[in-house]
C-alpha cells in the first residue's frame, strides 16, 4: 500500500538523484524542468499554486518510492510526474495505486469529474497502467517531442469519474 505526503524541500535531494539524464528527465517530467534539475527549479515548482506536488511512500516500509503531482493548469485538472523511482519498486501495483489514490483527491475530495495525463507512445508500461484504472486514449490529442535525434509521441488519456467509479467496484 501506499500514502501520498506533500512534497517539501527536504525530499529535494532523493528526487534529483532519481534522474539520471536530460531522456529520463523528459520521460518523467515532460518539458517542465531542464537537466540537471536544480532546488531553485524545486523551488519554483513547490510554490505553484497551480500545482500539488507529492512524495510517494510506502506504508509497509514507510521508504519514499517515487513522486507525483496533480496539476491544475487547465480546466480539466492533470495527473503529472508520476515516477516510481526504483526498479525494485516496479510492478508491484504502487504506479496503479497512485493513479487511484490521485484520482480520489481530484473525483471525491476535490468533486471534479474528469481527468487527464500524458504519456509517451513508447511507454506501454505506464499506458496499460493507466488503463487498467480506467483511462482511455484520447485519438484526437497528441504531441511531440524531439530529445536528441529521437522524436518522442506524446499520448493524451482521459478520464471521467464515473468511469473511474465503475472501474473500482
């Protein structure tokens, strides 16, 4: 299981150490911070009031295993960051429970009744993740994105609470 704690300063330090190059800053983060990743860019992003940043944790060990964020930049408030930041923490259904425990603060807490995310092509991982919590692809929303000589797509998926509801029974 796991809980979502704000993100404070004091997590700065682990969270820099999790990303380890400009392809996984962007896989992680999209196009909001530049590598390397500085306090002053925590800073600014902790003090957004358009954004809720959090630390990931684990009830069973109480270890913070990775970072998310809900973003209320747009009318349809976005899920953002999401990072389970070790490979040993992988596939063990904390990425699905995150998804869930963010969604409960946007459809019960918070009374809204539609989300979104983003999510490179690539990333069928996180994709099925996603969409094992109900989200669907939205065919007519994509990016992208150009690091290196690589070009990334950039997948757009929705979300309503009832269908969020329906998938949780």
């Amino acid at each position: 299981m796991i809980t979502l704690l704000p993100f404070e300063d004091t997590d700065f330090d682990r969270f820099k150490s999790w990303i380890k190059s400009p392809e996984e800053l962007l896989q992680f983060a999209g196009p909001y911070f530049s590598y390397p990743v500085t306090d002053e860019q925590l800073n600014k992003y902790i003090e957004d009031p358009k954004r809720r940043a959090y630390k990931i944790v684990n009830t069973e060990t109480q270890g913070v295993i990775g970072h998310c964020e809900l973003n209320f930049e747009r009318t349809i408030p976005r899920l953002s960051r999401i990072l389970i930041a070790s490979n040993t923490e992988r596939n063990k259904g904390f990425g699905r429970q995150t998804i869930n425990a963010l969604l409960s603060l946007l459809f019960i807490e918070d009374m809204y009744d539609e989300a979104d995310l983003n999510v490179y092509a690539w990333n069928t991982n996180a994709i099925k993740c996603y969409e094992g919590v109900g989200f669907r692809i939205n065919e007519n929303l994509s990016t992208e994105t150009t690091i290196g000589k690589e070009t990334w797509k950039g997948l757009n998926m929705q979300i309503t609470k009832s269908n969020w509801i329906a998938k949780t029974q």
